[in-house]
C-alpha cells in the first residue's frame, strides 16, 4: 500500500519538435531573422541524428553507457541558448555552434573509433544534406567554441563563441598558464 509505480511514455517526435523548436526560437528573436529560420530545420535535423545514434549505437556490456535521453537533447539546446547576437552574425555560425554541440554530447561520450565514425559520417551527411549552402564552413575543423577568449581581462563578458584553430588559440592559452604559474 506504500509503494506507487509511475511510467512516463517517451514523447512523440511530434511533441519533441514542438517543445525544443519552441525553446530555441524564443531565444532566436534576439538574433538575425536568418538565424532563426533555421530553428525548424535545426530542430528536425537534431532529431534525426538522436533517432539514428539511438538506433546505431544501443548500450551493450562492452558500451553499458551509450543511454540517450532527453537530457542529452536539452544540453544541445543549453548550448544552443548561449548564443549571442555578438558572436553569432550568420546561420552558417549558428549551425557551426549546433554542430559543436552535438560532438560534445554525442560524440566525446563515445569510446571506439568506429563507433565516432559513425556518429561523425551522419553529422556531415545531414549538415550537407539539409544545410548544404553552408555545408563547408560548418564542417571545418576543428570545431573549438568556449568562453575564455577575455578571461584574464578584468570586468570583461566573457561570451561563448567559435574560437577558431589551434594556432590562434595557443596565445590565450599562454597567457592563461603565465598568469597562473605567477601566482
């Protein structure tokens, strides 16, 4: 008599697409009117690609920890929500930061090579099938996005943004570890 069993049905991706394109075209107001265009497409695509690593990667013994679930979803879209509109001038920006997203919750999670293979070929594959006017720049690597471009720089914001290649990152970097090591 104490004891209560609850099942929460899994939503529908009808209802998902609602929820998260809703989210993130709330947040999109704030930026350019061709950045958020791409929200609906962005939210379908970020389906699709959960759907396929679900179906492609289940947990086994050897990958007990390959469960994906909504909350991977929503720390895309967390990422997503840190956007703005200093650092994200153009789609092709925008779906550069969604793609980012994705290889930091999908991809850093898995272990083979061949598993991040995979998950790496369908990212590209929809990137440049339902995004293909932006396809190459979105698709360069490496893909570096953080926050700590202006951390040694007092009362400076520090925005999350696409900090480019190694080369020009290596100085803040320097700078990071100098001030460290001094004190």
């Amino acid at each position: 008599s104490l004891y209560n069993m609850f099942e929460i049905q899994f939503p529908s991706n009808e209802s998902l697409e609602t929820i998260y394109e809703t989210i993130l075209k709330a947040h999109l107001i704030k930026l350019n009117e061709d950045i958020t265009n791409a929200a609906s497409p962005l939210t379908a695509t970020t389906l699709t690609l959960y759907n396929y690593i679900c179906e492609k990667l289940p947990p086994t013994p050897s990958r007990f920890h390959y469960i994906f679930n909504l909350r991977d979803l929503s720390r895309i879209y967390e990422g997503l929500l840190m956007s703005t509109i200093d650092k994200m001038q153009t789609p092709a920006q925008f779906i550069r930061l969604w793609r980012n997203e994705c290889l930091r919750i999908f991809h850093d999670r898995l272990i083979s090579e061949e598993d991040k293979e995979i998950m790496r070929k369908k990212l590209t594959e929809l990137v440049q099938e339902r995004f293909a006017t932006v396809a190459e720049p979105v698709n360069l690597d490496p893909i570096l996005f953080g926050d700590y471009r202006n951390s040694m720089k007092e009362g400076e914001v520090q925005l999350y943004e696409d900090l480019g290649d190694f080369p020009t990152i290596k100085p803040i970097f320097e700078e990071i570890l100098e001030e460290f090591n001094l004190k």
